[in-house]
C-alpha cells in the first residue's frame, strides 16, 4: 500500500449529519477547482472527504478506492480531472455508487476533459457537470441526497429560494 494518498487535513466531519461524499480528484493541482465542492458540501452539512488519486498514475489504488467506498460510507462520488479524465470513469466501472465528473479546463479549454467524462458508454453511466463545475457538482449530490432526507431536502429549497432573491435583487 502507498501511504500519502489520503489528504487527512481535507476531511470534513459534520455531528448527527448522516451523509457522507467523497470529493477525488487525478492531480494535487486540480485542488482550487475541486475545494468549491467542499466548500459546497460543508454549506449543507455534509461530510466529505478529499482524495488525490490517478486513473492512470495510480490505477490500483483509485480502484481500490472505488470498490470499497460504499462500505467506508460513502453515498455519492465527485470525481474531477482533467486532460485524458477517465478518473469519474474507473470510479463508475468499480462502485455502485452514484459518480458525478468535474471536467477540468487542464487543456484545450476542457473539451479534452469534458468529452472524456461523458462519453461513457451505456451501463456505466456519470453524470457530468459544466467544465471546472465542482459547486454544481455538489449541488447535484445533495439532490440525490435529499431524495431520502426531507431535512436536506428543505435546505436544497432554502438554497435555491435564496439563490433566486440574490439574481432578482441584481
């Protein structure tokens, strides 16, 4: 085992908060796009925990990852990378988990990385997000989280209620 992969001080506990998200990411450089979904978590009080790991430089242990989250209590998946990002792929192929992909502007803008991300092929599915979307990312996790939490459920209608009056009053 290759110890230095978990970044211990990027974990998040919330008390009496039931969920729990993993936020991975291909490179330690993909870090200020991929906080914002953190941060976004931590908003709503979900637990979440940061982990660098590679589809290509670290494959057994991103698959390892991925088949044993479920069972560390992890509910939903945010995976960002960028360039030849198949980091939401590996973690889809190997979790039941639902897996959301950041695309990353690493190169060509993020095309590279945004058709990567979601051309997957049928059954194995990723829900992807806008490229460098990690908030949306986020976003789209506490939905699926909120199907079977009315207490989240009302924060993600309180989130949105106040997102509204902030674009009305301009």
């Amino acid at each position: 085992m290759i110890v230095g992969f978990w970044d211990c001080g990027q974990s998040v506990s919330v008390p009496g908060m039931p969920h729990k998200v993993a936020i991975v990411m291909g490179s330690g450089s993909d870090r200020p796009v991929m906080e914002k979904a953190g941060a976004m978590l931590e908003q709503f009080g979900i637990e979440q925990m940061t982990r660098v790991l590679s589809a290509h430089k670290t494959p057994d242990q991103a698959i390892e990852f991925a088949t044993t989250a479920a069972d560390q209590g992890f509910e939903v998946i945010i995976a960002g990378a960028g360039k030849a990002a198949h980091l939401a792929g590996v973690m889809a192929a190997k979790s039941l988990l639902p897996v959301i992909g950041v695309p990353l502007n690493a190169s060509l803008d993020g095309m590279d990385s945004l058709l990567a991300t979601v051309q997957m092929p049928t059954g194995i599915p990723v829900a992807t997000v806008a490229i460098d979307g990690a908030q949306n990312a986020a976003l789209l996790a506490v939905a699926i989280l909120a199907l079977s939490d009315p207490e989240l459920r009302q924060k993600l209608a309180e989130y949105r209620v106040d997102l509204a009056n902030k674009t009305l009053a301009g």
